[in-house]
C-alpha cells in the first residue's frame, strides 16, 4: 500500500471510526461489536434438536440482538467482516470434534441470481473463518441450489419444508464417500439443513453434519 492510501485509511478510521451494531458505540478495530457486546452474546448457549437427516449439529449462541445485526449486516448490508465477528462468537460453542480430519465444509448455497444480486454467498464466508479454525477443506461446489426459492422468514416449519422440496442437488464437485459438514449463519425449524442434507445423501455422502453460527430458538 502506498503512503497516500495509508494516510487515507488513517484519517478515515479516525473520523469515521468503526461502529458496534449492538449498541451503537464504538466497537472493536476492524470488528463490527464490541468488547462487551461480543461477551454478552457469547453467553447464551443454544440446545438446538438435530434436524433430520444430519448425524450432528453445533450452534453458536441463542440469537441477541448484537447477533441479529452481524447476520442482517452480513446477509443484507454487504458487511462481510461481520462473518469473523459470527464466527468468533460461535467458536467456544462448536466442539472441534463435528469433523473429522476427512470432512469437508460445504457452505449452503444461494441460487446464482441470488448470489449475483448480493455479490457472494455468506455462508461461504463463514465456511472460510471455520476451515481456518478446523483445518478442513472448504468446498463450494459440493452443493447447488436449483430453485431459486420465496423467502422463509415468515413461513413456519411444515411451510419450509414445501417450500424447500428439490431446492438443492448434489454439485459438480461432489464426491462419493466423503463426511460433509454444511455451513450456515441461522438455524431455525432446520428445514434448509435437512434439505440439503438429502440432497447430498441421495447422491452418496458418508454422513451430514453441520455448524450454524447463531439459533434462532424454539421455532
């Protein structure tokens, strides 16, 4: 980096100084919490049921309000360092032990035209801070979204599951045999998981695992 872009990244950090999403004050450098949101939402611990189809599954902390904005940040503003943040949180919660030194991390995946409009997938992000952590491979293209599906933020658990039927198919990357641990940011009723998880046992995955960065509870 040159010294003008140096300087120029200097006086923007000190008079735009970055803002925690949880509470309105100043959060951490290059983070989008701070010190004592990032610890409140790190307290909650989820107890999600596995859904069907997945041998396991490990969730970060029950969803706050610091953790709502990090997913809305990354999902919708464009925040792709929010995906760190997620991770960090959720990283005392995940037991290492999910994967094996065989898994690979699969990150769900959007239809193209959704990815096109939002510039990346975020759970791809998110499966990127995990390989770091895990040590496994990441793979995108073990999995494909063939429908473009509505929205589930209001539909409840039987009216995902409809919604959700042969959404995904097994990607040109997929390989036979091999222990898979999807990635995503929320687990709600489950459905997108078990979705995706039959898509890719149907298709001749050893076994389905995965880690969710937040739970959204008891849906």
């Amino acid at each position: 980096m040159n010294l003008p872009s140096r300087v120029g990244g200097w006086l923007g950090s000190f008079l735009f100084p970055p803002v925690c999403v949880g509470c309105g004050r100043m959060a951490a450098k290059d983070r989008c919490l701070c010190l004592g949101c990032k610890a409140s939402a790190a307290k909650t611990p989820s107890h999600p049921v596995v859904p069907m189809g997945l041998e396991m599954v490990a969730c970060g902390p029950l969803v706050t309000d610091a953790t709502r904005a990090l997913v809305h940040g990354l999902k919708y503003k464009g925040h792709r360092r929010a995906a760190f943040d997620l991770v960090e949180i959720a990283k005392p919660l995940v037991d290492a032990k999910i994967c094996s030194d065989t898994s690979v991390l699969v990150p769900v995946p959007l239809h193209p035209h959704r990815k096109r409009e939002r510039g990346y997938n975020q759970s791809l992000l998110l499966a990127r801070e995990w390989g770091q952590i895990l040590s496994n491979e990441v793979c995108e293209s073990f999995l494909d979204r063939a429908i473009d599906t509505s929205t589930q933020t209001r539909l409840g658990a039987n009216q995902r599951r409809k919604n959700l039927e042969g959404a995904f198919r097994a990607g040109k990357g997929f390989r036979k045999g091999v222990p898979i641990v999807l990635v995503d940011d929320v687990l709600t009723t489950g459905a997108t998981l078990s979705s995706c998880a039959a898509a890719l046992l149907s298709a001749g995955a050893l076994s389905v695992s995965a880690i969710c960065a937040v739970w959204a509870g008891e849906a």
